[in-house]
C-alpha cells in the first residue's frame, strides 16, 4: 500500500512538457524516480552495482510498463549504440573512425546489459570520448593562436548527416582548422560591417537616425581578424570548460540512461534525485534555499540580488557581485562549480529544509571567504496565477494568467493551480466582468490531476479528459463537484 501510494503520487508529480500528452509516460517517470532511490540509499554499495541493477529496472520498466513497451533486443542495443554515440559527439568532430569500430564490439550487447550483465559499454565509450575531447581542446589552442588568411578558397561541410568520423587524427585537425576558421570569418565579417557603418555615419550623420559611438575605434583587418579569434576563442574555452563538467561518471550515466529512455518516446526521461527535486520545486512553487538570485558572467556565478529576510541577508556575509567558486553540501567535499551555468548552480545550492550549505565565494575586493548557510523555505510565486481586469469600451474581461499547472504534492496546504484559479475567478466575477480569459499560451504542462479541478470551475458536472492504458483500456476522468 505505501508503494503504490507512493507510485500514484509520482505519477501525479511527473507531467511534463506537453499539456496533453501525460499519461503514455508518467507511470514509467514515476517508478525510475523509484527506483534510483532504492539504489542509490544503498551506501555499500559500488557505483558499478547500483548502475547496473538502475540499468536492468529501467529496462524492465521500457520493456513492459510503458504505454508502447519495446522488446529490448539486438535491434534495440544497436539503436543505443547509435544514438548515444550522437549524444557524445553530435558533430563528428572529436571522435575518430577507429573509436567507433573499437566499439562495434559492443553494439549487439547492450540489450544483454540491460537485462543484467556487466555494464561495459557506456564505461568504454566514455573513457575515448574523454580522452578525444581533451586532444581537442588542444588542438582548438593551436588552431586559434594563428592569424586566419581569408583570400584563400575554401570548403567546409556543415550538414553533420553528410559527415562520416574523422579517418585520423590529422583529418580531424584539418576539420577543425576549416571549422574555426568559418567562425572566425563571421565574426570577422560583422566587425568589418560596424566599421564601414561608422565610417559611413561620420561622413553624413546627419541624414541617419543612428548615432555615432564616441568611443568606437577604428581598427585595420589584421586587428579585426585578431578580436574576432579572441572572441571565438573566449566563446570555445567556455564551451570545452562546460564540456569538462560533464566527464563526472552520475552525468554520463544519467545521459546514457536518458539515450534509453528517449528511444522509447520524446517525453520519456529518467530523473536523477536532483533532478526530480528540482522539478517538483517548479511544480510546487516552493524551495528550500538561501534566498540569492544568481547570475552569470565571464567572471563566473555570482550573486545578482539578495532576498530580505532570507539566510543570506541575514547572515550578512553575502553581498551582490560575490562570486561562487565552490558549492558544499555540509561538511561534504566542496564542488568546483567553475564554468558551470548558473542552474546547475542552484540545483547544488537547493536543498532540504534545515540543512546547511557552504558556500566558497570571491568578493568583490579579491578576498575568498567560505559562507555557513542553512536553508530556508522560499516560495516563488511569480510562477503563480494572476489576474488583471482589461478595459474594452464599456465592458471589463477579466484576464488570467497560469505559466503552469503547478501542484504542491509535498504539503497538503501547498500551492494548486486549480485553488488559485478559483480565487481569481471570484475575484473578477465581484468586478462584474463580461467574460475571462485564460492565458495557458506559454504553459508547459503539469499536474492532469489540477487540470481536471480547474476544468471542472467552469462546467456544473461531468467528464474532462479520456486516458487509455497500454492494455487498451479507457479511463474517463470526470468533474463531480
């Protein structure tokens, strides 16, 4: 009973993305969630057996718990094989020819690790794709430091289906070279077209509505070519710094257990248990945090407002421009959150109520100090339903606004969509309105359950929504209210 409690919460908890297309995947959602936890509670255990027991209930939930089961077989195991290698290396540009026929080995074996056997693959797959990435970053370095000549005719290939891997290494280098190069020459280009538009406004200002910048510089090609690598340059490193983030053995597994379950349908995924938290915080409107909004720039994540009232403005130990370079979890190892975008950020400063996260930060005057903060509950409410009254002649139209079907599943007086459109709704009818809008145009999904509630405000009684399970059978839910 506690398990299918349980199970029928998740399942409530699970919608998302598409407003109507919930139930073919939330049951399958629901019991991964359930799954991992069973797992990954087990401490003694090695992070090879917990993957690999994850890994075959994943595979007997695809194979028969989803709305379209699949039979996992050779098959199957060589689409996965397929698709992750995309999901590595989507351009064809840091892998070699060689790495993939060194894996062939592997591409009707998949299914047999999905049932249970070691898990081999993924381990094997990720150690090359590492090994290449940092090879290419090298070559990038190179490749950039050198002055482009852009009299010369060239070619590049930009349709990554018409491109097979890289023969060798220097067929890979080549590929490099003639990629940066085409940034480069963008980039170049649209600095040549702001010094010919400066040009031409300093000659007749007067006739142009645009205003000349005081202090722009006029600067000569070799100039132009060199800020525009140093641009190219600044936008790469970023991108081989974010890249290397994800070498970390959970995000790789978690992304070869997402390759899986995509196969499936484009609204399957698998939740890791900082992933799930963070999608129940947007559902439910409610976190436990320290009460900073972050922001990003080329210096890192750093903190853009503090909330008052919250953990950090009451400490006083954080001020605006502090820039986080470590994140811990109590008395935990720090994380390196260099180079890092600022939601992964958050999701490693969120956490349990009561519980303590230190932060490493920079100040503003170079000076690095580590920050004791407990988590506070916070509540979100711009993501909440709104009202306003819109005047057309001599008639009010009440206007409401929902960004979601947001439902607090974790207390029993947290937030619903359905109770807060109930409210406004009275609130409008007391204006006398003629009629009400709902604005669900940019809502992304959530709760099917609140849905049927809200629904239901606007007929006396009767049926809402149909659903059909994988054994064909209909279900109709109805508004008894």
């Amino acid at each position: 009973m506690l398990f299918l409690k349980f199970f029928m919460h998740e399942i409530m908890t699970y919608v998302k993305q598409n407003k109507w297309k919930f139930f073919t995947t939330l049951v399958l959602i629901g019991s991964l969630f359930f799954a991992f936890n069973t797992f990954h509670s087990a401490t003694n255990e090695s992070i090879e057996i917990r993957h690999r027991k994850l890994l075959s209930t994943i595979g007997r939930l695809v194979e028969s718990e989803h709305y379209s089961p699949r039979v996992i077989d050779d098959k199957f195991s060589k689409e996965v094989f397929d698709a992750y290698l995309k999901t590595l290396d989507p351009e064809k540009n840091i892998l070699l020819q060689s790495d993939i026929d060194s894996l062939k080995i592997f591409e009707t074996r998949i299914d047999d690790e999905i049932h249970g056997a070691d898990i081999q693959f993924e381990p094997a797959a990720n150690a090359i794709y590492e090994r290449r990435a940092k090879e290419v970053k090298t070559i990038f370095e190179s490749v950039i430091e050198k002055a482009f000549d852009f009299t010369t005719d060239d070619s590049l290939v930009v349709d990554v289906d018409k491109l097979n891997y890289a023969n060798n290494a220097t067929e890979r280098v080549h590929r490099w070279h003639q990629a940066i190069k085409y940034k480069v020459l963008e980039k170049y280009v649209s600095l040549v077209e702001d010094r010919e538009k400066h040009s031409k406004l300093k000659i007749d200002s007067s006739k142009s509505k645009d205003t000349i910048k005081d202090n722009f510089i006029v600067k000569s090609d070799t100039e132009l070519e060199a800020d525009a690598r140093a641009a190219i340059k600044k936008t790469y490193l970023k991108r081989f710094s974010q890249l290397e983030k994800t070498f970390d053995k959970e995000k790789r597994f978690e992304s070869f257990l997402n390759t899986i379950t995509g196969l499936m349908d484009p609204h399957t995924d698998y939740f890791a248990p900082v992933e799930k938290r963070s999608f129940t915080e947007q559902m439910s409107g409610t976190f436990y945090g320290i009460g900073a909004q972050l922001t990003q720039d080329d210096n890192g994540v750093k903190i853009a407002s503090i909330q008052p009232g919250g953990a950090a403005w009451k400490s006083g130990l954080l001020v605006v421009n502090d820039v986080i370079i470590k994140i811990a979890q109590g008395a935990e190892e720090p994380v390196d959150v260099t180079g890092y975008e600022t939601t992964e950020a958050v999701k490693l400063i969120r956490g349990d109520l009561g519980t303590e996260v230190r932060l490493t930060v920079r100040k503003p005057d170079g000076t690095t100090k580590v920050v004791s903060l407990i988590r506070e509950k916070i509540v979100l409410d711009e993501g909440f339903a709104r009202s306003a009254i819109i005047q057309s002649g001599n008639d009010k139209i009440g206007y409401i606004l929902l960004p979601d079907f947001y439902a607090d599943f974790e207390r029993e007086d947290g937030a619903r969509c359905s109770k807060d459109i109930a409210k406004e709704v009275e609130k409008l009818k007391a204006e006398k309105v003629k009629g009400i809008i709902i604005d669900i145009r940019y809502n992304g999904g959530g709760s099917l359950y609140e849905v049927v509630q809200m629904a239901g405000l606007f007929i006396d009684k009767g049926p809402i929504v149909q659903i059909r399970s994988k054994e064909g059978k209909s279900q109709i839910l109805y508004d008894e209210s």
